[in-house]
C-alpha cells in the first residue's frame, strides 16, 4: 500500500520504534533496525479507543431506520482498488446487499467512493447510504453491529477489541494480528465474503482474542521508556 513507504521512512529517521504487535517488531528487524531501538508497547489508538468508549454516542440515524443491536452492517470503502471501477464498486454493493441477510448495512460514503456513486442511479434493497460521521457517533455504530465490512486499516484493529466480527475486503493487511488471534478475516473474493456473511448472521464466526498489550496503557509504557532514555 501506498502509506507502506511513509512507514518505512519514518522507521529509518525515527531513534525509537514502538511497535503494536511483536510481528512489527520482528519487520523492524528484518529492515535492520538494532534491538535496542525496538520497544513493543502496544497499539496507540487502542488507548483513544478505551478512553473514549463510554463516550459513544447513538447517532440520530439509529432511531430514523429502527436500528437495533446485532441486526445491521457497518460497511466503509474507501480504497482506490475497491472503489474507483464504477463497474466493480457496484458489482461489490449488490453482492453485500444480496447477502447481508435483509439487514440495514450503514454506509457512510467517503468522498472518494462518493465520486463513483455519483455517476449512477442504481438502487439497493438494504444499503443506508449516510454521510460520514464523527468518531464517537460511528464507533457507536461498530460496537452494535452484528459485524464490519471493510477495507479500512484501523477499523480492523477496533472492532477485534471490541469483539465485532470485520470482513476486511484486502488481500493483505498491516495488521496481521487481527486476523491471527483476532475477529478480522481478509476477504480474497465473492464466494468468501458471502459464506463469511452467512456465518455471521447464523453466529458461526470464529473465537477471537484480544492482542498482547492492546490494552489501552500504550502511553504509559511509552511515557515510561522515553523518561528512562531520557534519564540516561
């Protein structure tokens, strides 16, 4: 992906690497990086994510579609090989409408697939189309949903947290550790998806953990190294 190469540069300018996962740290030292610059602490946004929980908030749009808790779909696109085919961005919404057992799937359009929707008039039995959210309104939506259709990168590592099965329409991901020991599974075509949304609605989907040190005390730790280094 394209954000990959900030990445990289950014781990070869950065004095520390605090990693998420022991995975980063064991990329870090295949590029090089020495062991005393690697610290794994834990994901960052899981500690936003903590802090804010009891701060969610229903979004009016719950009470305007009767929206109640397990019986709808979070669905967000936004990446250029999922949405800038017209032809293939609609070929995808109808399969999920056709599939998503007649529940409402929200759908808060970013502006990119918003440009291809634009250019068609095609009408849908299930898909609510919204405009996009606050933070704590759609994280609302996420922590209700019976599960996440997705090709966004954080919202993999939110909903394995809170437990909410997410179907991540990649073929690869950042966040291996979601899809290891948590609720996120890639998506590599149609037939997948489909059988995936199936098993979701009949509660077969897979028994997830939540990843070593997602913990929301990230900060701490970090806080905690940067003071010691500091110090010396």
């Amino acid at each position: 992906m394209p954000e990959e190469i900030n990445r990289i540069v950014t781990d070869a300018l950065a004095d520390y690497c605090f990693t998420t996962s022991e995975y980063a740290n064991s990329n870090l030292k295949k590029y090089g990086v020495e062991n005393e610059r690697i610290f794994f602490v834990g994901n960052i946004m899981i500690d936003a994510l903590q802090s804010n929980m009891h701060k969610f908030t229903k979004p009016e749009l719950w009470d305007e579609h009767h929206l109640q808790e397990q019986k709808y779909w979070v669905l967000t696109l936004h990446r250029p090989s999922n949405v800038d085919n017209g032809e293939e961005l609609l070929r995808l919404l109808h399969h999920i409408d056709s599939n998503c057992g007649s529940m409402p799937v929200i759908f808060p359009v970013h502006p990119r697939t918003e440009t291809q929707l634009k250019r068609t008039h095609q009408k849908f039995n299930n898909i609510v189309f919204i405009s996009p959210m606050s933070y704590l309104r759609f994280m609302y939506l996420v922590k209700y949903s019976i599960g996440v259709i997705t090709d966004s990168g954080g919202i993999q590592e939110e909903s394995t947290v809170m437990n909410i099965p997410c179907l991540t329409l990649r073929k690869n991901t950042e966040r291996p550790e979601t899809v290891i020991v948590g609720s996120n599974e890639l998506m590599m075509d149609f037939d997948i998806l489909s059988t995936s949304m199936k098993n979701i609605i009949a509660g077969r989907w897979k028994k997830s953990t939540v990843p070593k040190l997602w913990d929301g005390k990230t900060a701490e730790r970090i806080v905690e190294i940067m003071l010691t280094r500091l110090d010396n």
